[in-house]
C-alpha cells in the first residue's frame, strides 16, 4: 500500500469498516446559521452536500461514483472535488478524476478525467486565492512518486512545480497572495519513502523550497488563515496509539517558526481548516464508535463542539 493510502485515506478506511448510517442528521440549534460543503455517506455512496442555515442539499448523486474533498473557490460559486468510481475501495484512488461543480446551476465539469488525463492519479486539489489556478498532488504514467501540479482552472497549461522527482509531494494549498505553495514532503536528508513529513513553502515561479516544521511527527494537510500568518495542520503525535496513531491539530506561526497543539484527545482529529474569524473547522474519528463528525474549535474558549450528531460519516468539511 502506497504511502498516500495509508496516510490520507486511513480515516476512509477506518469509518468504511465500522461505519453506518441513517436517514439524516441531528441539528443542533446553536449551529443553524453555519454555511459549509462536505462529503458524506449517508446514502450509501460519499456524495458532496452543502448544510446552509440548518438544512442540507445534496450536490451530487449517483450510486457509480465516490465523490469527496470539496474545496470552494473565493466566491464558493464553484466546488473542486475528486470522483473515483463506487466499485472500487474508497480508498484506491487508481482512478480518480478532478471535477468542478457549479453550485450556482448543478453544471458538473471534468477537469481531469481517469481514462483520458496525462496524469495517472490525482489527489488533494486546491484553488487559487483569486480563483484562476489549481494545485493538486497528481502522478504521471511514467512516474512512481506524486509530484505537484498547478494549471488552469480547466486542466488546460498543467506545469510540475516540485523540483525532487523521487520525493512525493502531498495536500498542496497557495498561500493568500498566490506566489507560494504550502505542501507535506519528506525533508531532503530523509529517504524518499521517509514516513517523517514535514510542512514546506515552495516558490511558485522557482520551485525554491522552505522547510516550516521541524520535528519528528508527520505533518500534512495545511490550512491557512486569512491573514496569513498562521497555518493548521494535522500532525501524527503518537504513531503507536491503538495501532493506528494519535493524530492532533496543531497550529504554526509562520513569522516565529513556533508549533502549538490547538486540539488533543482521546480520538483522531484531522483535516482542519480555517473559516470566517479564524475559527477551525475540523473532522474527529471518534474512537469508541468509530464514526466521523464535523466539529468547530473556538480559540477564545478552548473547546470544541460538534456542528453535526449523527450516525452516518462526514469529513472534508469546507466552511465559509
């Protein structure tokens, strides 16, 4: 198994083992007013949904596609999600596509289809700050490690940023002013298969790399703040725990270098990402019922809570 499946996919693997399902969820009034996208299971297959003002659309449909990672671009007028097909284990992403969903008209667009794309397998896509471009982790049919790739907002001028063609690199995002990346890979001094992955910034227009978190965890999947002085991201803190590992949320100042853990527990929390005022958004494995949830952290209080109680799985929260 690739080192990709084992890490970013290991909370699919988890909740499609033990997962199970209802007609809906429970809202819990103190939330009503929330505006995000996410991808569930809820009926049978992931499909991407929007809870707006408390009530939740289906987006997408259809019992031959997997469809998750909703990313909005500045104006959330449109969605960027991976499709792979329902027959395979979610987790084998063989044949993944890039597609943008209109949220305004439901017009779907492949941006990157499996059969008929240059690159093999595509993965964690992102936009643009101002919405023009997209990066994603992809693979070509003549390479074996995930590099990074940005172009067009419809597939069109593709270019390879990353400069270690034997490293992979992984979740990609610009930075606000969109002359940076900010992405997980192994540091140069480890080995290419290194399970030790490290937060770097990457120059767009020289490919120039910056190493932003020094330890001995893995670090990935990196959000950034509005003002661009901070970035959260996921970070596996205990390799051994329960056999699959601890992950927590923690929290860089880009200025200082300084890491802070923002959110610990007992279960695994991932995939955070910045909304409006810096609040985090966040899906937690809970490990005593093995199912996801969609959480919010306040900074100002310290705690967290669940936006969405419910029996079927949620992750890729993308808020407002």
């Amino acid at each position: 198994m690739s080192m990709f499946r084992i890490t970013k996919l290991l909370l699919i693997v988890l909740i499609t083992s033990f997962g199970c399902k209802n007609n809906g969820p429970q809202i819990e009034p103190e939330f009503d007013q929330e505006d995000f996208f996410y991808a569930s299971d809820q009926t049978g297959s992931f499909e991407l949904w929007h809870w707006l003002h408390g009530s939740t659309e289906q987006l997408t449909s259809g019992d031959k596609q997997n469809n998750f990672w909703p990313r909005s671009n500045f104006d959330r007028s449109q969605i960027l999600y991976i499709s792979t097909p329902a027959e395979d284990d979610i987790q084998n992403i063989q044949r993944s596509e890039l597609h943008i969903l209109s949220n305004n008209s439901g017009v779907d667009q492949t941006i990157f289809a499996s059969d008929t794309s240059s690159w093999k397998v595509h993965a964690s896509p992102s936009w643009s700050t101002n919405g023009d471009k997209i990066v994603f982790s992809g693979k070509k049919y003549d390479t074996t490690s995930w590099q990074l790739i940005i172009c067009d907002v419809d597939g069109k001028n593709p270019q390879i940023i990353s400069q270690r063609n034997e490293y992979d690199y992984f979740d990609p995002i610009f930075t606000n002013d969109d002359s940076t990346i900010i992405c997980a890979i192994a540091p140069s001094d480890e080995t290419p298969d290194s399970e030790n992955l490290e937060l770097f910034k990457i120059d767009v227009s020289t490919g120039q790399e910056t190493r932003l978190t020094n330890n001995q965890t893995r670090d990935q999947g990196p959000s950034i703040n509005s003002t661009g002085d901070k970035v959260i991201f996921e970070s596996l803190i205990n390799p051994t725990y329960l056999s699959i590992g601890k992950w927590a949320i923690l929290e860089l100042d880009v200025n200082t270098g300084e890491v802070n853990t923002l959110i610990e527990d007992i279960h695994l929390n991932l995939a955070p990402r910045f909304g409006n005022s810096d609040l985090i958004y966040f899906t937690k494995l809970d490990i005593t019922e093995f199912k996801t949830g969609l959480y919010k952290y306040d900074r100002s209080t310290n705690s967290s809570q669940a936006l969405i109680h419910e029996d079927y799985n949620a992750l890729n929260i993308e808020p407002k």
